[in-house]
C-alpha cells in the first residue's frame, strides 16, 4: 500500500477551468481525495461543485484570504500522508499523482516533489523552482522543448502543482499567510530545504498548465502581487542584511526600471514597498539554505527573470 493522498485545489471563480481540473482528477490512476477550498469567489464554483462534484470536499470561505490562505485551509482539513496542492487552470495527467507518491515513498528524505508541467503549445511550463543567492526565485525550464535538460539545481516543487509530505510541513509549517499571492511556495521550499528536507523533479508526473487563468497574465494586478512576494522575501529573509545585499539592490532596480518602462506604471515597485513593509512581521528565517543554486550568476538570473528558456 503506497501513501494516502490529499489533493487541494484553491479557486477563486471560472468555473470551466475548474470543472475541466476536477474531471482530470477524477481519472487519477491511484485512489485520493479531492479538497477545493472556494476562496470567496465571484461565481456560483461552490454551489456547482456541490451538485456535480458530490465525492469533493468543498471548504467555501466566507472571505477572499488569498492563495496560501485556501492551500493551508484545505491542507488542514485532510490527514493524507501526502499533500499535492493543484490550481484549478491545471489539468493532470491520468498518472501524475501516482509518480508522485512513488516518487516519495521511495525516499523519505524527501519533503517535496515537482511534476513537469507542460503548456498548451507542448512546451515545458516548469519543472519545480530553483533559487539563487539573493533568495529570487525562477521556475525551471520555462518556455524550454521537452528534450531540454535542465543544469540548474532544483530548489522545491512549483506553485501550479507540489506534492509534500505531510510530516515535513508540520515540521516547517505550511504556507506563510502574510503572502497573498506568488512566492509562497518559494518560501516554504526555501524552509524545507534549509530543515534539511529533499526534493526530488518527477518528469514522469506530467499535467498540463494554462497559465495566468485567474489573475491573467502580466496584469497591474499580478505584476504588483508578484512583486510584494519578492519584498516580502526580502525582508523576511534577511537579504539585504547580508553579503549578497548590493546584487539583490541592483536587480531589484533593474527590474522595476524594466516594469516601468514597459508597462507604464509602477505596479512592480509598489508591490515591493508593500511586501517590504509586511514582511517586518514575519517569523524568524534559518540563515542557511543548502538548496540555493551558488552557480546562478547576475546575469544568467537576469536572464531567467525573462521567463522564457535559455541554455546557459
């Protein structure tokens, strides 16, 4: 008998994609219960999944908390030995949670696994995330053919789709709730890793990732949640208290620059403000974490912060 799993999906409103997520779900190869935590959304999901979807846990909120909030209020409402938290513009492949459960049982290092997630277009979404030393976060493989092979050194699963083992985030602690969106799963990665937790890519485990459904894609909205994420790490992190400081102020201002200029407004550098700000309030972070990528110069991360694929 391998594993128990929870899956727990996070919605915030489009029904279709998320029906179309809970019908892949349910062709899963391995046994698993389903939790959707309906974050308060605009649309009738919760009434829907209630009527067509009887065998899902639903969790409504009352009020719209935010991503790590719906991942952690559907994580504590189940008891599965592992945790797989899936967004609802993701459809999953007929054997992605089975080669993720065996991917874990097989080491109990391991606190985390990241499936390949593909684009629509056939292309690679990601491979979980890596990090370098300014604690900024890319995801792997991004934009790349499926032949391509990564190099760079995998830090933790990526947000669309991670599996954890549930004794390593109550050994951690789940999703940090001072992030509303983008950057709570580099965080708790960042946590395993420096507890001393593995992770492990499953190439086998394989689903399909549309992208930006919910916020859409470079929007003033994503770009400045994004960008309290990163203010918020910063702080919490202790970045710029650090050897690294200098390299994280330059591109930080590079960055900000680049999003002024080319989307015209300031959407990034305010939500850095923001994020900066709360992140005074954060717990205490370890100061080493071994599953930092030291080889991700300056320039090649400016180059992944384009987010396309590139050989280095």
């Amino acid at each position: 008998m391998g594993s128990s799993v929870d899956v727990v999906v996070p919605t915030y409103g489009n029904w279709a994609i998320t029906r179309s997520c809970l019908d892949h779900l349910a062709a899963q190869s391995i046994p698993h219960r389903v939790i959707l935590v309906d974050d308060a959304g605009p649309d009738d999901t919760a009434e829907r999944v209630r009527a067509d979807f009887p065998n899902v846990h639903l969790i409504a909120l009352a009020t719209n908390s935010g991503f790590a909030a719906a991942c952690n209020a559907g994580i504590r409402a189940g008891t599965a030995d592992i945790v797989v938290l899936v967004n609802n513009d993701v459809d999953a492949g007929q054997r992605m949670l089975e080669h993720l459960v065996t991917a874990l049982d097989a080491d109990t290092t391991l606190g985390s696994a990241a499936p390949l997630l593909l684009r629509p277009d056939g292309t690679v979404d990601a491979l979980g995330l890596c990090a370098d030393v300014t604690m900024a976060g890319f995801v792997r493989l991004a934009g790349a053919p499926t032949s391509a092979r990564e190099n760079s050194r995998l830090l933790g699963p990526y947000g669309a789709v991670a599996a954890y083992r549930r004794s390593a985030l109550e050994t951690v602690g789940l999703l940090d709730e001072g992030i509303f969106m983008y950057g709570e799963e580099l965080d708790l990665a960042l946590r395993m890793s420096a507890a001393g937790w593995g992770s492990v890519a499953v190439p086998e485990s394989t689903g399909v990732h549309l992208g930006g459904a919910t916020s859409g894609r470079g929007s003033a909205t994503q770009r400045r949640r994004s960008g309290f994420g990163r203010g918020y790490l910063l702080r919490a992190w202790g970045v710029l208290r650090g050897r690294h400081a200098l390299r994280a102020v330059v591109t930080e201002a590079i960055v900000c620059a680049g999003d002024l200029v080319l989307s015209r407004d300031l959407a990034s550098m305010k939500g850095r403000l923001a994020g900066w700000r709360a992140g005074a309030l954060a717990a205490p972070r370890p100061r080493s974490v071994p599953g930092v990528d030291t080889s991700i110069g300056f320039v090649h991360s400016m180059r992944l912060r384009l987010g396309s694929y590139q050989d280095r």
